[in-house]
C-alpha cells in the first residue's frame, strides 16, 4: 500500500479525519485503477458514500464485468434509499461472477428489509443451491428464518455451522443458535450454547439470557451468579435488578433480594416495577415504614399502575387504615383506572367504616369477578348475615361447597341456617 495512503489511514483512525482526506484527495489524481479501488473503499468504509459512488462509478465504466463494483455501488444505494437503483445494478452481475453469490444474499436483505420475506427466502435458495456448502449462505438462511420467528427452520443451519467449525468474523453462532433454543423450548440446549459463545465473546445481552434461561430451569444460584457478572460489566444494566432480586426471593434469600432491589433503584428510581418488588420484599422483612413509600412513589410514577395501588391498597386493609383505602381507590377511579379488586376492597374498607350501603353496592360490583373465589364469597355472605339478607347468604354458602365440597365449616353455616 502506498505510505501516503497508509499515512492518511493512521490519521483519520486516529480522529485527524480532515488531515488524512486532505491526502486522500491528492492521492486519487496520479492514482492507478488499484490504488483507486483501495481509495474507493476507504471511502466507503468511513462513511464518505458520495465520494465513494464517484470513484467505483468510474472504475466499472472501465470494468464493465467486475461484479465487486456493482455490490459496493448496490450497497451504497441501499444505505442512500435508493432500492430500485441498487437491485438493477445487483441483476447485472453474471451468473459466473465470483460476486454473484453475494448478490443474492444482499437482495434477500434488501426484499427483506422491504417486508418481502418470500422474495428474500427465495433468493437465499438459490444461493444454497449453487453452494451447498457456503457458510456465508448458512448463517443468511438461519438468521433470516430466526428472524421471521421460525425457529426451528434456522436451528439446522446454526448447527451445521457449529458442526463444520465454520469461521465467520463477527458473527457468533452459538451465542444465535442459544437464542433459536431458548424459542424454540429448548432450554438446557441453550444454556449449553450460551456458555460456549459467552467464552467467544461477552455479550451483555446473552449474558443476561443465559441468566434467565437458568431461572427459567429453576435453577436459581445460576441465574444469580450470571446475573453479577453482568453487574460488574454494566452496574446500569438495570433489568438485571428485578430478576436477580426474584432469584433470591425463590431461594429464601430475602435480605439478598431486598437489597439486590435497593441496589438497583439507586441506579434507576423511576424503576416501577421494582419499587413494587421492593415494597413486597419490604412486607415480608416487617419493614413497614418502606412499604407505604416505595407503593406511592410507583403509583406517582404511574397512577393507572393496578398491582401497586391494589398492594397499596391491600396493605392499608391489613393495618386497618380504611380511610386511606377508601381515599386511594375513590382517587384512582376519578381518574379513569379500575380493577375489579377495588370493588371488593372498598367493601371491605366501607363495611369497617359502617358506611353499609355503600359496601353491599360494591360486594355486588365485585361479584361477577370473584363468583368463583371462595375467599370472596365468604366475606359476602358474612356481610349479608351482617344485613340480615340469610336467604342470599346461604346461597354464598352453596357456591362455596359446589367449589369446595370438603369445607365443613361451611357445611356447619349451611345447618346453623336451615335450623332458623
């Protein structure tokens, strides 16, 4: 390579982009065709497409049959929106070019990108038919049927890759072929890929997959150890947080998963979900005084966010704070949010409060959702017992035993009415 031309490379690697272009510039004067190609591409690769087009333009008028110009120029009318453009130019490479394979598979891209997923496939079949043994075309049919969401037609040409050791730079094929698996249920497969690939390459993503595929397995301690590795390389990867936080709940580590939550809301506060992971955690450590605020917090976050105002409301039932049911749930249904459970809270809440009406008005809303919840039914009828209405709790009664006909407590209620 000529030592300006390296010169110029060294400078705009190095950030001096206006200094080595300068020299690129006065290069493709007295340049031959060669260093012109070598130019061109540079072009290309920086970026400088313009440029780039000028100088391949020219040299395939001189090299009419060169099928590698037509894929740079084809390529630069992709990255310029010029799709028409770019597949007349690919259909002119001949069939006994060296480029021609190439040109297929970057029509299946562009057909693909355009939402013509048959015309792409099509294309791709051709070039395994020319060459069956084409790692290139390989990995193009496996990624392309990955990406269509069928799996289990991409997992064969992942594993022939695999198989064949095929070397093909920036690709990591365990690491997709560990993603087909995990779509396509096979998870102790992929978790197998998945540690392949990771000794390859770290990549957070999969990094973090393989996490959750361990959980998936249930195997828990895993997880946990994939997901601190994560941390370390990205303590602001933050859904890492949640899941491993989960992780240690199911494992009867509390403590762990309470701070693991903490952790992660230090990085990220607005983290709604995990304020609500947290508050739960923060229930079953007794420590009260979290609770209230990690619930609000989510729900100023998110005021239509239900399984926070439901805990929210929940836990104020438990400490017999009935007002500040009423008032949470009353506030939430002005606003337009509603969940059926507010009804049955409210008439939990309003019968506390002897506001009566009110709670046989909201039993009645939360009926048609719980019918079959024998907590619910209980609770019913032993406020209709409350209002004197026994004819309609005794039917309670009976829905209960048709749901559960081994409650003998209810059996007990049924005969204690019968006698009256």
């Amino acid at each position: 390579m000529n030592e300006k031309l390296q010169e110029a490379i060294e400078l705009v690697n190095t950030g001096e982009v206006e200094k080595g272009l300068t020299i690129v510039k006065k290069l493709v004067k007295d340049a031959d065709d060669e260093q012109k190609l070598q130019i061109a591409e540079l072009y290309f690769k920086w970026g400088f497409l313009d440029e780039a087009k000028a100088l391949f333009s020219k040299l395939l008028r001189l090299y009419p049959n060169e099928g590698l110009l037509y894929i740079y120029l084809a390529e630069i009318a992709i990255d310029q929106d010029q799709e028409e453009e770019a597949i007349q130019l690919l259909e002119k490479i001949k069939k006994d070019d060296p480029a021609y394979l190439q040109s297929l598979v970057l029509m299946a891209d562009m057909f693909q990108m355009q939402g013509l997923d048959e015309a792409a496939e099509q294309k791709l079949l051709q070039a395994k038919k020319l060459a069956p043994n084409e790692a290139i075309i390989d990995l193009g049919l496996g990624q392309f049927y990955a990406s269509i969401g069928e799996y289990n037609k991409a997992i064969p040409f992942f594993e022939k890759l695999i198989e064949v050791n095929a070397e093909l730079e920036n690709t990591n094929v365990n690491l997709l072929l560990a993603e087909a698996y995990v779509h396509t249920g096979r998870f102790e497969d992929a978790l197998e890929c998945y540690a392949e690939g990771l000794k390859e390459q770290i990549e957070l993503n999969s990094l973090f997959n393989f996490g959750f595929v361990a959980y998936q397995l249930e195997r828990y301690e895993l997880a946990i150890a994939k997901w601190n590795e994560v941390k370390v390389l990205d303590p602001d990867y933050i859904p890492v947080y949640l899941y491993m936080a989960k992780a240690y709940e199911q494992i009867g580590s509390l403590k762990e998963s309470y701070e693991t939550a903490e952790e992660g809301l230090k990085h990220d506060p607005d983290y709604k979900e995990l304020l609500v992971f947290a508050a739960k955690m923060a229930m079953k450590l007794e420590k009260h005084e979290k609770v209230e605020d990690y619930l609000k917090k989510a729900i100023a976050i998110d005021p239509g966010y239900i399984e926070a105002l439901t805990l929210l409301g929940s836990y104020y039932l438990f400490h017999e704070e009935y007002d500040e049911v009423v008032s949470l749930y009353e506030q939430a249904i002005e606003m337009d949010e509603y969940d059926p459970q507010f009804e049955w809270d409210l008439a939990e809440a309003k019968k506390q409060l002897d506001r009566y009406k009110d709670a046989l008005n909201h039993y009645e809303s939360a009926y048609t959702s719980f019918k079959e919840n024998i907590q619910f039914l209980r609770d019913f009828a032993y406020f209709l017992l409350e209002l004197g209405d026994r004819k309609r709790a005794k039917e309670m009664f009976v829905r209960i035993l048709e749901l559960d006909p081994s409650n003998s407590d209810i059996e007990e209620e049924l005969l204690r009415l019968e006698e009256w």
